[in-house]
C-alpha cells in the first residue's frame, strides 16, 4: 500500500483489509458484513460474537485484541504522556506522603503487583457534594487489550450529595439507594480504589478521556497514562505548542470512527464512555495516518474560522454578551461567552445551571 493510498483511505476495517475514505462509510461497512448486531432492543449490557467483538448500546467495539499485544502494547507506551504534561493538565501530583486541598484530600498511588493488567481503560461519573464539587458516584474499568469488564460499580459518597447533575449521567437519588441497600456499592473513593487496585499497579497504563478529572475524584496519582484528549489536540497543534483546544469524546468518536455515542441524549454512560475512548485510542495507536487526516482538518477548520473572525470581532461580542443564552452549545464555533466555548465533556465534566 503506498503513501497516497493511505490518505486517500485511512479508515480500516480491523476485520479485513479495506479501506475507506471516510469513517461513516467503515460503519456502513461494518453493517453490510454483519459486524453490527441485528437487534430489536438496544443491549445495555456487554455482549460478544462469535468473532470476539464487543458489543453496547447498538455498537460494535473492537475485540479481543491480546494476540497483538507485541504490536500494540509498545505503540501504546511509545504514547505515555511525560510527567510534564500531565501536570500542566492539572492531573494529581501529590503522592500518600502530601497533602493537597486540606487535610482529607490524599492522593495515593498503585501498589507494586505482579499480577496487574497491563493497560486499563477507566471513567467515572460525579456528583457534587458541600466539601467536593466532583464527588465520585460510579465507576467503570476495562482491560485496554482485551475489553473485558473488570470493575463496574455504583460508588457511595461520603458525604450527602447536594447536586445528584443525574442530567449528565442518569444516576439518581433512587438508583443509589437501591443499589446500596442490595450491598451494590464500592464505598467511598477508598472502596472503588480498592477494587481497582486488583486489577491496576504502578506499571499499568491507565488510558481515559480527559482522564485527570477521573483521578482527582479517585484520589489516584499515577506516571504511565494515556489520554485520548491531549493526543488528538497534540495531533492537532504539535507536542510542543501550547494546545488551546480540546475535543470532546462524542465528537472525536463522530469525526474519526462514525460511531454516534449517548444515542443523541448526551447522557454519560461510564461503560459505553470506557469503550469509546479504547476504540479512539486504539484507532490512533494503529492508524496514525487517520489522525493524521483528521488533525489537518481540524487546523483548516480552526485556521478558517480565525480568519473570518478578524475585524468584526468586538461587534460580535457585545451583540452576544446582550443576547440571553440559547442553550444549544456548539464547541465547533469560537464565541466569546465561557458557558458558550467550554467543553463539558472536559471540564467540569458536568455543566452548572445558567438560569440566573
């Protein structure tokens, strides 16, 4: 295959040998051949063929993929961000011998196991309390390799929750209580710690979206992480620029796999979010020039709006700024307002009322 052929076609099917030129055309694909379940009822929970693929929420997800583990597990350490950047991402510094933000905020790090998975892939879900704005109440975490389901939990706050934001992830006041009162909850930061350490040592690659906040929330500093948020934005703007953009996971999952996650009613869900980012890791580990592709786009896109934006700028923001918000927020458009621009798939990870 030459060069060309690659960006030309730089979507591939991991099922056979062809390409396409646009990811919405490798999801019909994959529909034609039967790699998308026929289903009356969408699954809810994890599902496999008899190939090996994963299947949730209506979509397929990429197999068992152990037997690549010489080829992908180097590719995916090659893609460990330095100490550096993951401080400048605000991830956690702090070590069990520090303290940061008063004295009942710890962070700890995974202990010394032989038996850990090599890469896992983990997300989480908040609500706020009094203390915490982003309390952990769920939390979910895939073997990388393999997609196997190793922690799926409910996880019981500490402290009463004062804003449930059940809007972003569906998670209730009700759906808790009955959880905890079958004795289905992790307890606490420490419980979901805990059991994640059965399956996470210091060695393991931990890979999310946006993963930062997810640790924080664990209480969890860790070297060896992989986060699908600074790769596609280093792809964009290069590793040593300053990177003044970040792109959400259902539209990374839109534009570089055609896949259509949260079923259009943006509601998070921690196992289907967990999926997501594998395959838009996995895709960028092994087919770069698809990032590639894509991260042209993006500049273009971006380097075309700056340039439209030049002279009626200041116009357009008082007229903004004098207008009430609409609700429907576009990160593809650059508009002065914050609570128009911000990103919530990124920060906080839930958005506050603007009612006032």
């Amino acid at each position: 295959m030459t060069e060309d052929t690659a960006t030309d076609t730089p979507y591939q099917c991991f099922h056979c040998p062809k390409r396409f030129k646009k990811p919405q055309d490798l999801a019909n694909h994959s529909r034609a051949k039967g790699h998308h379940p026929q289903q009356a009822v969408v699954a809810t929970t994890m599902q496999h063929d008899p190939t090996g693929s994963n299947f949730y929420q209506g979509h397929q997800y990429s197999p068992d993929l152990s037997a690549d583990r010489s080829t992908i597990y180097p590719l995916l350490l090659e893609r460990c961000h330095p100490r550096s950047r993951l401080e400048s991402e605000g991830y956690p510094r702090q070590t069990e011998d520090e303290l940061a933000n008063g004295p009942t905020r710890r962070f700890f790090t995974a202990p010394n196991s032989q038996t850990a998975r090599l890469a896992v892939v983990l997300d989480c879900e908040m609500a706020a309390t009094r203390e915490c704005e982003r309390e952990l109440i769920s939390i979910c975490a895939l073997d990388f390799l393999t997609g196997e389901v190793l922690v799926k939990s409910l996880v019981k706050p500490p402290l009463p929750v004062v804003q449930w934001k059940s809007d972003i992830h569906g998670i209730t006041p009700t759906a808790m209580a009955v959880a905890r009162a079958n004795g289905q909850t992790l307890d606490g930061p420490q419980g979901a710690r805990a059991e994640l350490w059965k399956h996470v040592g210091e060695d393991t690659v931990l890979v999310g979206h946006a993963l930062g906040h997810d640790l924080n929330a664990l209480g969890i500093a860790h070297q060896r992480v992989v986060d699908s948020s600074i790769v596609t934005a280093e792809a964009v703007f290069g590793k040593s620029k300053k990177q003044s953009r970040r792109w959400g996971l259902a539209m990374l999952c839109k534009d570089l796999l055609g896949l259509a996650i949260r079923r259009g009613r943006g509601v998070h869900d921690d196992l289907e979010d967990a999926l997501a980012a594998r395959e838009l890791v996995l895709l960028c580990l092994r087919q770069p020039v698809a990032l590639a592709v894509w991260a042209n786009q993006a500049r273009s896109a971006r380097s075309q709006r700056q340039t439209r934006g030049r002279g009626g700028f200041r116009g357009r923001a008082r007229k903004q700024r004098a207008q009430p918000p609409s609700g429907d927020y576009d990160d593809e458009v650059e508009v002065v307002r914050f609570r128009d621009v911000v990103d919530w798939d990124m920060w906080p990870k839930s958005s506050p009322d603007w009612s006032d």
